[in-house]
C-alpha cells in the first residue's frame, strides 16, 4: 500500500516520505528488499488491516467454494482470510520475498506463483470465478493489458474486485497540485531499519479508472468509497477519530458480462 496523504500529523505513516532526489528506476518498487519489514509493518495496522482488506472481504461477500485469484497478494494476508471463508485461492505476485512469506502464513501447499500483473497471466480462459486486486493496479502507468488478462481468466459473470488510493484525495492533498485529468507519477521513499526504499506510482483521475474497466469488457456493478472498520475504535482510538471522517481509498466490483457469446472477437 502506499502513501496515506489524509492520515495523523504529518498526513502518512511516519516510514513514507516524499522522494526529493532522483531515483534509478532499477531500485524503485524493490518489494524483495524490504518483505519481511513491510509483512511486519502492515500486518495489524489501521489502514491495511482495519481498512483496506476489510474493503475487499465486504465487497467479496460469500466466497465459499469461489475460485479466487489473489492478484498482488504480497505476504498473503488477503489469500489467507479468503481461504478461510471457504475459497479456493491462487496468489500471484511480483516479489519471490513476498512469496516466501505468504507460503510460510498460509502453507507449503498453497497455490502460489512469481508473476507480475504487466504480464501475460498463466492461466486459462474462464479458470476464475474472482479476482481481487488490492491496492495494485494504482503501481501500473497503462491498465489496459492488465485488465484485459484479468477479463480472459474470468469465468462469464466473473467479477474483479479491486481497490487504489482515491484519486480525489491524491488531488486535494498535495501543493502544488498535480493536474487532475493527467496520468502522472509520483515517488515516495518508504524506509524500514534506517534504509530508503524508492516507490513508485500512477494516479489518474476517476473517469479514466471507469473508461479502462469498460474498455477491457468489464460492466461496473459498483464503486464503493469504504470507511474504516468500526472494529478499529478500540484498538487505535486516536487514528479511528482522524481516519473515520476521511477518503482514502476507492474500490470497484467489475463483472464480466454473464454471456459473451457472439458479442467478443
């Protein structure tokens, strides 16, 4: 997950700051750097663990029996509570660090494989009936292909339940704002143990998100803007207060048409 820009005091996690040196793109988005750190960080904090994956869980609904792929699983969080539900999960992921986490939450059985989301998905047509992408499509500066390969291992009625950060908050957040109706980067460094690792990402505004679902041959069924969990005021009483008035992240289930016959090349 990455930068939080409405969040306590400084407006993001006391380990992201803004990159303000040039950065070589081969050491941007190094997850395999710094795995272990990140899996720690974000296991049972507000934002991922209060927020951003129950955002995805309430979209999923029942997902019992439901073959699921976990599209930028990470460490496995997400796979885990899925196949807890009863589904049938496969997690794919670009960082093997990663990887090596999550088989070691979820078991050595686990159906998991090095693949990043740019490229051509190992599977065949129709071999999901879900794919949940969190908070990974806002790493890409093109959607389309991504998408398009997310639609072709969908089942008809297949549904792709996805979430990034709000494109509203990314707007409003920043001096001098970036313009809204650009795709454009930004890079921000996330530092574990006294070491900077640079990230980069894509923000684009709201329409451009809706225009690449439906280009791809998704129908959007819902764009969902998710609160944190309620069951979160206990447990950080000052960050529930700051968080739950506040935007951060959009969500959206994309369904695959439940009869393409005739009507795709």
């Amino acid at each position: 997950m990455d930068r939080i820009t409405d969040g306590p005091e400084n407006g993001h996690p006391a380990w992201i700051s803004t990159a303000t040196q040039p950065v070589d793109p081969a050491q941007v988005n190094d997850y395999d750097g710094f795995a272990e750190a990140y899996s720690a960080e974000t296991e049972n904090n507000i934002l991922n663990a209060h927020w951003a994956r129950p955002a995805i869980t309430t979209l999923a609904g029942d997902v019992a029996g439901r073959r699921i792929l976990d599209a930028g699983c990470g460490s496995g969080p997400l796979s885990a509570t899925l196949r807890d539900r009863g589904a049938v999960v496969t997690g794919i992921d670009a960082s093997a660090g990663m990887l090596a986490i999550a088989r070691r939450r979820i078991g050595e059985d686990a159906d998991l494989h090095v693949v990043d989301v740019r490229d051509p998905l190992p599977f065949a047509d129709g071999a999901f009936d879900d794919v949940v992408a969190s908070l990974v499509l806002h790493y890409l500066e093109d959607w389309g292909p991504t998408l398009a390969e997310m639609r072709r291992v969908l089942r008809p009625g297949g549904r792709l339940i996805a979430s990034v950060n709000h494109p509203f908050v990314e707007h409003v957040a920043q001096e001098p704002r970036h313009n809204y109706f650009a795709t454009t980067s930004y890079t921000d460094n996330w530092t574990f143990d006294g070491q900077s690792f640079p990230m980069t990402f894509w923000r684009r505004p709201l329409h451009a998100m809706t225009d690449a679902f439906t280009t791809a041959g998704f129908r959007l069924a819902v764009i969902s803007e998710p609160q944190v969990d309620p069951a979160a005021r206990e447990l950080f009483p000052d960050d529930f207060q700051d968080f739950s008035n506040k935007l951060s992240f959009l969500c959206f289930v994309a369904e695959v048409p439940p009869s393409t016959a005739g009507s795709d090349g």
